[in-house]
C-alpha cells in the first residue's frame, strides 16, 4: 500500500490528508511537533482573549483521525533523504514514505536582533507562543507593559490580544503609517488613528534596535534605533513578518529559494515530493500573486489541489481571484481583487471615508477602459459571491458603484452606505 508521508498539521497538510483519504484507501501519516491535533490557527487570538477555550478550536474530534484511517505522528523532522525515501527525526527515529508532502508552514522573523531569544521575547504564531503568553502577560500585573515590533495584521492582533487584558502595548512600525505597503494613504490613516483611540502607543517610523536582559535572562526593556530611548517592559512581540518554516531542508537535495519551490502542481524538483501552503514558493507567481502566500484559504487550496495530483488526477493549482480578511481591533476588513497602496501605471483609486472614521471602502479601476479591478473595505461587510462574479465578467467601475447594494451582506436592520457612497463618487466624475 503507497504510504503518503505529509510534515505539518496545519490548514494544508490536514486539508491534503482528508482529500486523499476521500479519494483513496492509501496510508496517510501526519507527522507534527507543535501540537497532537490540528486546530485553527487563526482562532489562538481568541482563546488568549477568552472568547473561546483552546479545544474549542480543533474542528475535529480527537475520534476523528483513528476512525479515518489517518495516523499521527509527534515528532521533530530533522531532515529528508530522498534517495532512500526516509525522514529522519530529532529523537533519532526514522520514518518510509513512497510520497512527500512538505506543509510546515511559517515562522516568526528575526532579524538579529541582540537579545531577540531573551525569556519574554515571542512571536504570535504558534500554541507555544500562546502559551508564552499565557506564561509572561497573564495580566497587568505581571506584565507591566508590552512591546510589539512589526506592524502587520499579526501585529494588530497581537495588540489587540494585550489590549483585551489592560496590558498597556507599545508599537514600534517602521514604516511611516501602519501597513502602508499594503494600504492606500486613506486607509492606513484610519487605522493609525484607531490604533491611538484604542490607548495603544503606536510609533511610526521607529525601529527597534536591541532587547535588553535582565540578570536572570529575561526582558527587561528595549531601546529605539532612532533615538536611543529605553522603553522598560515585560514582553516583546516579534511580528515583523513571517518566513517559510523549512530549516530541516537546506541539507537535502530539494530546490529551495525562500520556501521550497514548485511548479503550479505544487512539485518540487524531486519525484514525489511537493510543497504546499506557507512553506511554498511558486517558481513563477499567478498572476499579480505573490510566490509565497501566508494565507490560510489558499492553503486549503494547494491541499485539495495537490491530494488530486497524488490520487491520480493531475490538477493544477488556481487560487482564483485574490481576496483576503482581517480585523483591526474592531473594524472588519475585507478586499477582493487588486487594490494597490500606490495606484499603478492606468490605474486609479476612489476612496469614500465616513464621517465616524470607522468605515470607508477604495475602489481601484482602470482609467482607460473602466474595467473594475479591487476594492477594499472597513467596516462595511460584503459577499464574497458577488464580487468574485463581478471580477469574473471584468465589470467596469460605473456598474460596481451603481450595484454596490447588491454585495452587501449585513443584514436588514444594519445601516447602509451605498447611497452616500454612489454620491461621492458621482460629485468627482
């Protein structure tokens, strides 16, 4: 019987194990270090801010895998040898596999930074960082102040997490507004403010220099680049982005730039092994995508796509439209399409902003034809649907504004924009 060999129990390699049990009787093993059961990453935040308890997010019961013929396996892989078909692990065990599936997912960036592996010092990725927090910020008490050095959507929710337990947090974002490689002017400005109406002591354009121990090996404080200022506190936040988790490879025979590299078969360079998820980096990137997606949907995507190649049906993978969501504090953010922070050559920007400065949408169209080309939008939520459809039919923007009530998805009794929306866009025609 082909035994299928998949690293990682996250989004991708639990989606893959599924499918390929689905379509076959093959022998499936989850290998995994961090956890005994895969749970919803995205859903840590919540447990931190006592929204839910951490079994809570597993969508399976433990049952779950023995009933479906999948076995799991705890344990550290230290490295590949594809020749002979076998994983070795940190305990010195080995394991066969007639197919490799690599789905390790990322990893907390460090920089260098001198005492970034101090006691206190986390990112927010992993059920160990959840439990480090749990261990060093249970309260205000104990954790007199944080410090988060990265300004990204895990650094929001990081924020956000400390914020939910009167942590005082302060934020150190090296660009000059937050996320503004990402967000257009507008909307990076909204959230600057929202972050500051929330308490949280957001600085732009500050740069972390070094962690500073005290004398039992633990955070003590951090100084600034910029100014040499010592800001005394208990934990510190890395979320300056994250990277493909796959050290363990470097030593083997299997192509790798900044995460292993595939084909749009999510193959790598060596028969019977593929890549999928975080730790993937396509060789050419689909369309305006970038080669590597820390994104937990088209995770799920590349692990139904790749158990169809395994199971005998070649199938390539297409991610589709590009869309994607978050949360900053407690405004929703939602964009479809491509709205860039900087309209590109032809290409221009629309930007409504409500008078609370807790909603606004940014709809990016083409000058010439029209054509309809993204929009992004906080705190106005919409259906997913209806905008794949209209990227689709390549809709021009006239249409999109003048149907803006037909996306719409919060319900009846909610407070509806679009008139006011259609308005101003009208008044700069």
């Amino acid at each position: 019987m082909e035994h299928i060999v998949i690293i990682g129990n996250g989004i991708s390699g639990v989606t893959a194990a599924r499918h390929i049990r689905k379509l076959s009787d093959k022998k499936i093993t989850i290998v995994s270090a961090e956890t005994d059961y895969f749970f919803s990453r995205t859903a840590l935040m919540y447990v931190y801010m006592g929204h839910m308890k951490f079994e809570h997010t597993q969508p399976y019961e433990n049952w779950f895998w023995e009933k479906n013929n999948i076995q799991l396996k705890k344990g550290f892989a230290k490295n590949i040898d594809t020749n002979s078909k076998m994983l070795h692990f940190a305990a010195g065990d080995i394991l066969n596999y007639d197919k490799l599936i690599i789905a390790t997912g990322s990893k907390s960036n460090k920089f260098g930074w001198p005492g970034q592996d101090l006691k206190g010092v986390m990112g927010m990725y992993h059920k160990q960082d959840l439990e480090n927090l749990e261990r060093f910020a249970p309260n205000n008490k104990v954790c007199k102040r944080a410090v988060i050095v990265g300004g990204g959507l895990i650094g929001i929710e990081l924020a956000e997490m400390l914020n939910s337990r009167n942590i005082p947090v302060t934020f150190l974002v090296r660009e000059s507004s937050f996320w503004n490689g990402v967000l257009p002017e507008g909307e990076s400005n909204m959230i600057n403010r929202h972050i500051k109406n929330h308490h949280i002591d957001l600085r732009l354009s500050t740069n972390l220099k070094e962690i500073v121990s005290d004398e039992n090996g633990k955070v003590k404080s951090v100084i600034i680049e910029e100014t040499g200022e010592e800001i005394l506190c208990d934990v510190v936040g890395l979320t300056a982005g994250v990277t493909p988790n796959i050290d363990f490879i470097k030593d083997s025979n299997i192509e790798t730039g900044k995460g292993v590299k595939v084909n749009t078969f999510l193959e790598t360079n060596i028969k019977d092994v593929y890549a999928i998820g975080d730790c993937a980096e396509q060789h050419e990137a689909i369309d305006q995508r970038r080669p590597i997606e820390a994104v937990w949907y088209t995770g799920r995507m590349m692990g139904e796509s790749v158990a169809q190649t395994i199971c005998g049906n070649k199938t390539p993978y297409k991610p589709g439209h590009w869309f994607n969501s978050a949360k900053f504090l407690d405004i929703e953010y939602q964009t479809y399409g491509w709205v860039f922070a900087q309209p590109r050559d032809n290409e221009a920007h629309f930007h409504w902003k409500h008078e609370d400065d807790t909603k606004c949408i940014t709809v990016g169209y083409n000058k010439t034809s029209n054509e309809f080309l993204g929009i992004n939008t906080f705190g106005i939520r919409m259906r997913h649907e209806i905008f794949d459809r209209w990227l689709t039919e390549k809709r021009d923007v006239d249409y999109i504004m003048n149907h803006l009530p037909k996306a719409n998805f919060d319900p009846e009794f909610y407070k509806h924009y679009e008139k006011d929306i259609l308005k101003a866009y009208n008044n700069q025609l």
